[in-house]
C-alpha cells in the first residue's frame, strides 16, 4: 500500500496541463465508444472484461502473484486478438454509425417527394392492416442495402399505394419476403432479410417478419413497417428498436420524421431534349 501512495503522489507531482489534456482526450474516446455500444449485447460482454480487468488488476498489483501474472502476460496477445472477433458485429454497427455521424449536419436536405411515398406506405399499410394481410416495408437510408436487394425480385417503380396493397395480398408470387424503397422509388420485392439474434426477443411473442425488420434495422439505419398477418397492427423498427400499435396519423409522423433520403438520387429522370 505505500508504494502504491507512492506512486500516486509521483504521478500528481509530474501532471502538467497537456497530461491533463491527454487524459480528458482518452476519456472522450471511451465514453463515445461506451455511447456507440449503448443498448447492444457489447455492454454485457465489456462488462465482463472490465470485471475481470479490475480482479486481474487487484491480484496482480497488491497480491504479487508472480505465477498468475505470467499467465496474464502470455494470454493478453490472443485475449486482443479475440476482442475483433467477440464484438464483430458491434464494432461494425459503431463504423457505421461514426460513418453516418455527417447525417446529422444536413437536416434540410430532405427531399420534397417524400411526403407522397410516406403517404402511399400509411394508405397501404392501414389498407393492409383492416384485410389482416402480412406486410414488410424496408426503407433505405444512409447504408445501402444492395446485398439485401438482390435477393429479391427487380421493380423499380414509382411507389404507390395500390402497388404495396397489391404486393402483400395473399397468396400472390410476392408477399413472402420484404419490398425496399431506395431514393423513392419501390426497387425490389421479396426479399430475404436477415433475422435478428437478440435474446430478449425469443421471450416475445414475435413472427419472422418483426425479426427480420429488427435484424435489418441492426445491421444498418433503415426504418422499417411491419403489417402483422395475425392481428393486423402496424409496427415500425429503427436501431434494432420497435414501435408497436401504430395507426396511419402516428405512423405518418414517425416515417416524416424518420425518412431522410439522399441529397442525390440515384435514378434521375432523363433530361429533356432542348430541340
């Protein structure tokens, strides 16, 4: 213990403004990793190895056990090396969102034929809801969804409500799987999503659909609706979160204010002839 008083009051002594600096610039990285990992199965697994940090910490530091600060010493090179490979899906969920961090500094861009393919997914949906017809809307957003799109079946066409109603009837070659809009436009139907692994949701009564639109809406920043086939109500996932018992008001103000498409489409309509 008075080496370790010791060794504090050295480390005091030396501090100048720029270890200060140092300090609060390290700080600053981890809370935003900690922030980025909020609400992800990350926060449980950190939690371990801050746990088994600190014990590792208080043996080695005060105990002296020379055996087991060998062991650690000889395992820490594989334990980073495992790090990747435990939180590979949460350290690409955290790139992405650093990725989409510029987002937030264009809120006026959005684009002004939006409001018509919203309007079109709350008169589908609520259609669709009052025929207890089965649905799954995907809009893409900042992260592209191109991988997701070619397991479908190519449209590209103007979005309507009709179209949607039509495509969800049952029965019909394309109601099995989501249809994902891209830049206003409906560009493929029947698509596989991936389903989310979240372990919570095992204990929710929950069918595919509603998995698949949190699975995608984890793995990128696409908003999803879901018709539930059972009891016809509207559902709405963004962030690997759910919104439930939507009606066509609610769910219209949550897609305007969701809905952010890029500033440059990426079908642009043929330029007219000057002659």
């Amino acid at each position: 213990m008075p080496d370790f008083l010791t060794e504090t009051t050295f480390f005091f002594q030396r501090l100048d403004w720029l270890g200060v600096v140092d300090i609060l610039l390290v700080t600053a990285v981890f809370f935003s990793l900690f922030v980025l990992m909020r609400d992800t199965q990350a926060v449980m697994l950190l939690r371990g190895v801050i746990f088994i940090i600190v014990i590792v910490a208080l043996l080695s530091g005060f105990l002296r056990l020379r055996a087991f600060t060998w062991l650690l010493r000889s395992t820490l090179p594989a334990l980073l090396l495992a790090i990747p490979v435990i939180f590979q899906p949460e350290i690409r969920r955290a790139l992405e969102r650093m990725g989409r961090a510029s987002v937030f500094l264009n809120f006026g861009s959005r684009e002004a034929h939006a409001q018509p393919v919203i309007e079109s997914i709350c008169s589908a949906s609520q259609r669709l809801s009052e025929k207890r017809c089965g649905a799954l809307i995907v809009i893409e957003r900042e992260v592209g969804l191109q991988e997701h799109i070619d397991t479908g079946v190519k449209i590209d066409s103007l979005v309507s409500a009709e179209l949607l109603a039509q495509i969800f009837v049952k029965d019909t070659p394309l109601h099995d799987g989501a249809v994902i809009l891209r830049h206003n436009r409906l560009v493929s139907a029947a698509c596989v999503l991936p389903l989310s692994t979240e372990a919570h949701l095992s204990q929710q009564p929950m069918g595919l659909r509603h998995r698949a639109a949190i699975g995608i809406s984890e793995v990128s920043d696409a908003v999803a609706v879901i018709v539930s086939e059972q009891t016809g109500t509207i559902s709405v996932t963004h962030n690997g979160k759910m919104i439930r018992r939507l009606d066509a008001a609610r769910l219209q103000n949550i897609l305007t204010a969701f809905y952010r498409p890029q500033t440059t489409p990426l079908f642009r309509p043929p330029k007219k002839s000057s002659n």
